[in-house]
C-alpha cells in the first residue's frame, strides 16, 4: 500500500533520513520505532506532506506522493497525528472533527453529513460530541483521541500515528491501543505507528520497523526484531522488554 | 459645556466607531489569517470611495447600487493585491513585507492624484438631519452605523457557521494542522483577502456618504484604524470591535470638550499609554 525507496532527507549537512525503504502492506499495523533523533518524525513529515523528501521515492497506493503538498496528500487517503496534540483551542471539539470530515475528502462533504460523520467519528474514540465541548476542557488522553478523531475523520485509508500513548497512565495506554487496533481490525484503515513505549508496541503490532541515526537498522516480526543485535545496541545495550 | 451637545457627540461618536470597526474588523481578519499586516488596507477604501464617486456622477447610477458595487471591486482588489503582492512575500522577513505593502499605499495614493488630482470630490446627497429630543443626528451616519451592524453580523456568522468561516479561524490557529485536514491555506488567503476587501469597499460605500474622498483620505483613516487594531490586540476580533468604540468617543466626545486636533492627540497618548501598561492589547490576558 505505502511503499518506501532510499528516502533520504537531509537538513544542511545533517542527515535526518539516509536512504529508508520498507513497504507497508494493506491492512497492516505496523511499529515504527528507533531511539530519540533517529528520523521517525521527519519520516512521517514526509510521507505526510510537510516535508519534501530530498531524494527517493514514496509511492501510496501505486501513484507517487513524494513532494505533494499536505492537503493533496490528506485527499489521497493518507492522514497523521501529531505526537504533541494540535487541536484548535478556539473551535469546539465537534467543530475540530467536521472540518477535517468537510474539507478532508476529495469531494466535498455536504454540511450534514459532515457533521454527522464527524459524530460518529467522535463516539468511536469515545469524546463527547455535544456542540458545548472544548478542547480546553479535555484532558491529556481526551487531546490524543481528538487528534485521533481528526485524523479518522479525513476518510483515511493509511494513518500514521506519532506518539499515541506519550503522557497517557496505564489505563488510558490500554484504552488507546486498543483503539488503534479497532481503528484497524474495524474500519480497515492501515496504521504506522510511531511509540517511544515500547511493551505495548510491541505486543499490538503485526510487524516492527527499527530506524536508527536515519538509517533503516532492522525489519521484521516484534520478537525477531528484538532479539536484533544491532537494535539491541542501538538502544544502548538494553534489551526491549517483550510483554 | 451643554450636556445635550456632550450627548449628540457621545452619539455621533458609537455611529462612526460603527464604520471603524468594520474597517479594524477587516484589517484584522486578514492579519490573523494571512500574518501580514496590510499597510495600504485604508488606500482600498479610497479607491472604492472614488468608485462609487464616479458611478454616481459619471453614469448616474443609483447610490446603493454603485456602494454595492464598490463593495464587489474592492473584494477583487484584495484578491488581486493577495495574488500579486502578498503570495509572493509571504515567507519573506517582516520588514520586506512592511515594505512592499507601504509601497503599495504609496503607490495608490500617486495613482489616484494622477489621476483625479488633488480635489475633494464628494457625493453632495440631500440627506435630513434627524431631530431627537434637541439633538441633531446625520441620517447619513445612522445609515452607515446600522449597515456596519448588519456586515458584523454577517461577518460573524459566516466565520462560525460556515466550514470555510471555520477553517478560516483554524488557519489563524495552526496552519499546519489544517493543512493535514485536507484545507489548502493558500485558498483560505485568497477568500479572506477577498472578505476583507469586501469589507473594505463597504466602508467605503458607507464613508462617501458622509465625507469627501481625495487621494490622501487613507491618510487620515489609515493610522487611526492601524492604532484601534493594535489597541483591541492584533487578530483579537472582539478587541478591534471596543477599540474602535473607545477611540471614537475620544475623537468624538474630545473634539466637542476641546478641539478636533486635541481631541486626536488625546486618542494617540491614550494610545501609547495603553501600550505600555498592555503591550498585547487592551483585551489581552495577562499570562
């Protein structure tokens, strides 16, 4: 579905991504992960739009989106959150979702069935949907589901998730990964997740991709991968813990 | 001091902060959404004064119909000064952008004295003064406060209850996140300078009713609406709209006291004081 080839971006002389390819299949749930500064986000960024890739190629779906800009890559059918949520604070909650649930498709949504999708968008992550909620009022894990819910609300085919579970207790992890395992198994969408936590990662996923400095170091089922000797030193030693 | 005379200015003085506020209203639409401060936003109004100048007198066209199509030229100015001056400096530094847009005030104003030269050209309608209780009230600018009222309103509901209003405010918010939401920002730029030039034709349509327009007209309008936006806090909307009401009054309630010239140095050292004690305007929260 999202196929990768020697993406490369570079920042002056700083390499953030040096020739990454990897594909991702239909369906799929895939981990992303690698230590601090390894080029998970300048990955998603441009596979998202907000950045051109310096060389290389991303094909979705057969057609190459590599350089479009954000908004053409959304209405393809590729959507993203951020790992730092983004809502706007002075819309409404509802107001947050119907945008994207109006102008994230190809052809425009009329208003009722925006705002209906919108809702149901909203009940599935679990936020009220009520016209009086404000972002304002949300909670560190409420933020996370409304970046969900805009992303979902788009109609994606493929989403990346940055960073789901950051900031959330125990609980509220469980909650979240489960969702994203719904999102997947329920609505059919393909996700890529990036996650710093990496116990529940790895027990979601169906397969794991390691970057580190950049590079693509690693590839494959979570507990192959874990057992990796160089994702065991890239991660200074420390052996991921497999749930 | 007659009270009563106190009275009419403090009246006179909420009807033209009526048109300001349409003005401040349309130069912060465009600064919150596009992030560039249009210098010669009060140079469209000029130009849309004259339109509805020559409409009338030229080809006799009734006064609300060439006021409605100032409105619609004005829009298509700020579209064009969008597409030919702002998208091309848009991620240039804050003092280029400065540049070119005090440029362009500068342009208009030598164009239009090229063209109609100095004179002070005005519309010379017989409209009554209304008699209220002792108090004398410009039909004329009853007529300009009740349509500012109306455009307010519609500005407002097509900022809350459209998507394109919407995405309108959430550009202003974060233009990346809405970008991943399928909004293409530079048509929101687009649509926005063309709902505050329309703005800006409207107070022109309303402004030549009740002054002389001559190529220098920003220059008086200009600053003042420069100063409310600032005042009332810069993209802060609900700000321009008391800002434009205080210094209003102070103009026009000063200016009965005192002298019109004193009444504007009063304004403009409230101003600077306001700016001191509330850098961020006089609506801000203190963080």
């Amino acid at each position: 579905m999202l196929s990768l080839e020697n993406v490369s971006r570079t920042f002056g002389g700083f390499r953030a991504l040096q020739g990454v390819s990897f594909e991702v299949k239909q369906g799929e749930l895939l981990g992303l992960i690698g230590p601090n500064g390894s080029g998970k986000t300048t990955l998603f960024n441009c596979v998202s739009g907000a950045l051109r890739p310096s060389a290389g190629s991303i094909r979705f779906r057969g057609e190459e989106v590599g350089g479009l800009t954000p908004d053409r890559i959304c209405h393809r059918g590729i959507a993203r959150t951020f790992q730092i949520p983004r809502p706007f604070k002075k819309l409404s909650v509802l107001e947050n979702v119907a945008l994207a649930a109006h102008f994230g498709h190809m052809t425009r949504e009329p208003d009722a069935a925006a705002r209906a999708r919108a809702r149901d968008v909203l009940r599935l992550v679990g936020l009220p949907s009520d016209e009086a909620a404000r972002p304002g009022l949300l909670g560190a894990a409420g933020l996370k589901k409304l970046e969900l819910a805009r992303a979902l609300a788009t109609g994606p085919a493929l989403l990346l998730a940055d960073e789901t579970l950051g900031g959330l207790d125990l609980e509220e992890m469980r909650q979240a990964a489960g969702l994203l395992r719904r999102i997947r198994d329920e609505m059919g969408i393909t996700i890529v997740w990036v996650e710093h936590i990496m116990a529940t990662l790895m027990r979601v996923v169906d397969r794991v991709v390691v970057l580190d400095h950049g590079e693509k170091i690693a590839e494959g089922m979570p507990r192959e991968v874990a057992e990796d000797p160089r994702v065991i030193e890239a991660y200074l030693g420390e052996k991921l813990v497999l749930g | 001091m007659d009270p009563l005379l106190v009275a009419e200015a403090a009246i006179n003085g909420i009807l033209l902060g009526g048109v300001l506020a349409l003005l401040a209203l349309g130069l912060n639409l465009i600064f919150g959404v596009v992030d560039i401060v249009w210098i010669a936003y009060v140079e469209l109004v000029m130009l849309g004064m004259y339109a509805v100048y020559w409409l009338v007198t030229l080809w006799a066209w009734p006064v609300v119909l060439a006021g409605m199509a100032a409105v619609g030229l004005v829009a298509i100015l700020g579209i064009l000064v969008h597409l030919l001056i702002i998208a091309p400096i848009l991620s240039s530094p804050p003092v280029n952008q400065l540049l070119a847009t005090g440029g362009l005030l500068f342009f208009l104003q030598s164009f239009a004295t090229f063209l109609w030269a100095t004179d002070h050209r005005s519309l010379r309608l017989a409209l009554p003064i209304l008699e209220v209780g002792g108090m004398f009230l410009s039909f004329a600018r009853l007529l300009a406060f009740a349509v500012s009222l109306l455009a307010m309103l519609g500005l407002y509901l097509f900022l809350t209850r459209t998507y394109i209003g919407t995405a309108i405010r959430a550009v202003s918010q974060d233009r990346e996140a809405i970008a991943l939401m399928g909004v293409d920002a530079r048509k929101v730029y687009i649509v926005t300078s063309g709902v505050g030039g329309a703005m800006a034709g409207l107070a022109a349509a309303l402004l030549i009713i009740q002054y002389s327009v001559h190529p220098y007209f920003g220059a008086a309008f200009g600053p003042l609406t420069f100063m409310i936006v600032v005042l009332g806090g810069l993209g802060n909307m609900f700000g321009a709209v008391v800002g434009s009401l205080l210094m209003s009054e102070v103009i026009s309630v000063g200016g009965i006291i005192t002298s019109t010239e004193m009444a504007y140095v009063v304004a403009f050292v409230l101003f600077i004081v306001a700016m001191f004690v509330r850098p961020e305007g006089i609506l801000s929260r203190r963080e």
